[in-house]
C-alpha cells in the first residue's frame, strides 16, 4: 500500500528520501501506520477510501493561505 501511495509523487519526479518521508507522514495522518505492507485488496473499503487521501496529503497540494479566497465551508455565514 506504501508504494500505492508513493506513486504520485514519483511522477512528479520527488526525490526518493522525500517521497518516503512524505508517505510515511501521510500514512501516519490517515491512521494506517502498520498497514503499509498490505495490498490494497486486503483492506476494508474504509482504508482503501484513507489509502486515496494518503495519495492526495503526498502530492501536497496548495494550502489555503497561498490564496486570498477560503472555501466556501470555512466561511462563516457573517463573512459571506
């Protein structure tokens, strides 16, 4: 499942020692520590469903504050 997730960031030409440092990171976040051995069909749809946001936290995408706008959600309703 540890290279599942690291496959993206592969792609993208990350350098291994980084790679593995995030997928490490991104597992623990997801709560799939001792699970990286696993083949993602040993896992419940509910670690599958993690293992996706794992692949996702790896990539690191743009956080909030590098835009001026915030998502709709976190808006109160005061703040329109």
């Amino acid at each position: 499942m540890a290279g599942n997730v690291e496959l993206g960031a592969e792609l993208l030409g990350v350098d291994r020692a980084e790679r593995l440092a995030r997928v490490a990171e991104a597992i623990d976040l997801v709560g799939l520590r001792g699970f990286e051995r696993h083949y993602p069909a040993a896992l419940s749809g509910g670690m599958r469903m993690r293992v996706s946001l794992a692949r996702a936290l790896v990539l690191r995408p743009a956080s909030s504050s590098s835009t001026s706008r915030s998502a709709p959600w976190t808006r109160s309703p005061a703040s329109g």
